[in-house]
C-alpha cells in the first residue's frame, strides 16, 4: 500500500514537472558576514581589525553575497531565462533594509546577478529600495519593530527556560564574566558570542580561556568553551521565534506579502520576475518557523529562502517550491512547508499559510496591540 503510494506521488510530481513553466521567483536572503556589533569589555581586538566599522559587511560578506548573485544569474538566468541579461526594473525588484550592511550585501549580490560586460558595474545602475528606517521596517527587520504582545509572548514563554539555563550553566557563566568584563547569562550570552564567532572565523587568535574546555560539576564531563557558546547563542536566538505566536508576529505580514504577490500573478497581474529581499538573521528564522519547517540551527550569512510559481500549461493551475539555500556545496533544500509534499499549489499553499500571515497592517495592529501606527512601513 505504502509502495502504490509513493508510485502515485512519483507519477504526480513527474507530469506535473514536464508541463511546468517557471513565471516568477522571491528571494530573501540573509546579509553576508559582518563585522561584531561592539568589542567585550576586555576584548583584545578593537575597530583596527575591522576596517568596515562595527556590524558591517566584511570582504568575506562582499564574497559571500557576490556568490549568491552569481548562482541566482545561473540558474534563473541562464538555465531557465527568468533575468535578462541586462537589467530591468519592470522585471527585477531589490529591495533591503536600512541597514548599510543589508545594502552592500544587496550591491554585491547585483554584481552577481549581472556580468560585469553587461553595463551593470556600478552601485547606483541598479535601484534597490528602501523604505524608511529599519526601526520601522515590518516587512524586512520586524524583529526591531515595537510589538507589546511579542515582547508579553516571549518573556512568558522564554522565562522558564532562561532560568534553568541560568542555574545549569551559572558556573559557567561565572568563568565567562571573569574573562570578557560582561555579567553572561542568558540574557546576553549572544554579546559575547557576536564577538568571538566572527573573530574566529576572520583568524583572529583567540585567547586561551576560549581555546579549552570547562567543567560545570563533578557529575558531567567538561564541556569546550567556544562551542558551548555557540550552542548557548543557538538556543537564545531561537527562543525568540520558535512559536507559533512569536513567529506569526514577527513575519506574518512579510509571508502575507509573499503570498498575495503570487496570487496576483496567477490572476494575471504583471509583476517582476524576480524579487530579491536583502535582510537578517532573525527575519529568516522567524519565517522558517512561521512556515513551520525550522531545522533548528542558526541561519548562515547569505543564505536564502526561495519561492518558485510554476505554471501548469495542461491544467492552467500555480504550484509553489519553498526551497532553502544554507550552503553553497549542496542544492537548495525542497521544504516540506504542506506535509510529505515539496510541490503544491499555489490554492493549497495560500490556504495552509492563511493563519500565519498578515495580508493588512491593521491585523498585525490588532494582533500585536500597537497603538501607535504612524511610520510603519
């Protein structure tokens, strides 16, 4: 019974990519590797070693975003003809944050996305959008957005948990204020990950308290510093969305974008090919667990989430891909966003998001109980 099940799925999948015609693709990325938000108080590297200034994009996130670029040219471009080779505002949208490292990552990545003989060298040849401060900014950075019922949500979901990690870990904690001038815990365990995770990556020696390992009782082996801070960071940072609320809250109203805009497509609005959203970490995790297919790791610089609209020419009908592009020596991940399924339809697909998506600014007012609503964008 399994066996004549799994035929038919095949058989499904197969007719419907032999009529498939790829009409549009939405993008959004995460910016490429930057520089720490700010030193530790007893951090031996200060701004001299980051010559883009603090929370900016590196040479390393110039590369990484470049390459981004370069493999959405090769695949929409050149295997499915989806990018002109020059540019055309009518058909390609980018559209970043405020941030200045969201916008180079955006620039970089256009240069990927246009050979350089193609006229296209220049940072101010291609329009990226911006639309006001990112401190407003519900589509691409809500996660900075004021929103009283996220911030009631996550205190009361995130309490308990923060206090056993608090008591398990105090000892460690302890070591870790010792050696950075910080009092860690949980509350900020992500300060002293910011410095020395992108300290590492760069080669910058690290100094010998991080480089060993740490014993938290005499009833568990010793745990490797620098590791367990990652891990410590991991488990923060996914506290914050790892919910059906919390993440409903912080990216509903950009899933609700997403959708309406493939909707109109598929009642025949002329809309871009392609649209290319350069934004953060915690936008895309949020929307990974909004969608309800989170791996639970963090999300990697430059990595992206896809959404395919395909035309069935036989049937006339819109099926969706979700894919998630996390590393650049494997394919895309298809994600299963309706279960046991990589290809849906675009009827499916909307109504299986329906109630993790905001479609108006008032319902995400409502829900989030957000008095003031001037200046949202």
């Amino acid at each position: 019974m399994i066996s004549n099940f799994l035929l038919l799925s095949y058989i499904f999948v197969t007719i419907i990519e032999a009529h498939q015609e790829l009409v549009s693709v939405h993008v959004i990325f995460r910016h490429g590797d930057r520089a720490p938000s700010n030193p530790y108080p007893m951090d031996p590297y200060g701004i001299e070693y980051w010559p883009n200034g603090w929370s900016q994009l590196t040479e390393l996130g110039a590369y990484q975003t470049n390459e981004l670029g370069t493999y959405l040219r090769l695949q929409y471009g050149e295997k499915y003809q989806l990018i002109e080779e020059k540019y055309n505002p009518k058909k390609v949208i980018i559209r970043a944050t405020s941030k200045k490292r969201a916008i180079d990552s955006a620039k970089n990545l256009i240069h990927g996305l246009y050979k350089p003989e193609e006229n296209v060298t220049h940072d101010d040849s291609i329009d990226i959008k911006v639309e006001g401060s990112y401190k407003q900014d519900l589509l691409l950075k809500p996660n900075s957005v004021v929103c009283d019922r996220y911030e009631r949500t996550a205190k009361a979901e995130n309490m308990v948990l923060f206090q056993a990690y608090n008591l398990r870990f105090a000892s460690f904690f302890k070591y870790l204020s010792f050696y950075t001038g910080y009092d860690v815990s949980m509350d900020n365990i992500e300060h002293v990950f910011d410095a020395v995770f992108r300290e590492t990556v760069h080669g910058l020696p690290q100094p010998a308290w991080l480089n060993t390992t740490f014993k938290l009782d005499k009833d568990h082996p010793e745990i490797p510093v620098y590791d367990t801070i990652l891990e410590l960071k991991r488990v923060q940072r996914l506290s914050e969305f790892n919910s059906e609320w919390k993440s409903k809250l912080r990216t509903g109203f950009l899933l609700g974008d997403i959708v309406q805009r493939l909707r109109r497509i598929s009642h025949g609005a002329n809309e871009a090919n392609l649209v290319i959203y350069s934004s953060h970490d915690a936008t895309l995790t949020a929307l990974l667990y909004n969608m309800g297919v989170s791996n639970e790791l963090l999300v990697p610089y430059a990595a992206a989430i896809i959404f395919e609209l395909y035309h069935d020419t036989d049937s006339l009908n819109y099926f969706v891909k979700v894919l998630y592009r996390n590393e650049t020596t494997h394919s895309p991940y298809e994600l299963q966003v309706i279960p046991k399924s990589t290809i849906f339809s675009l009827k499916d697909f909307t109504i299986a998001m329906a109630p993790k998506m905001y479609i108006k600014k008032e319902e995400y007012f409502d829900d989030c109980a957000i008095v003031v609503k001037e200046n949202i964008i």
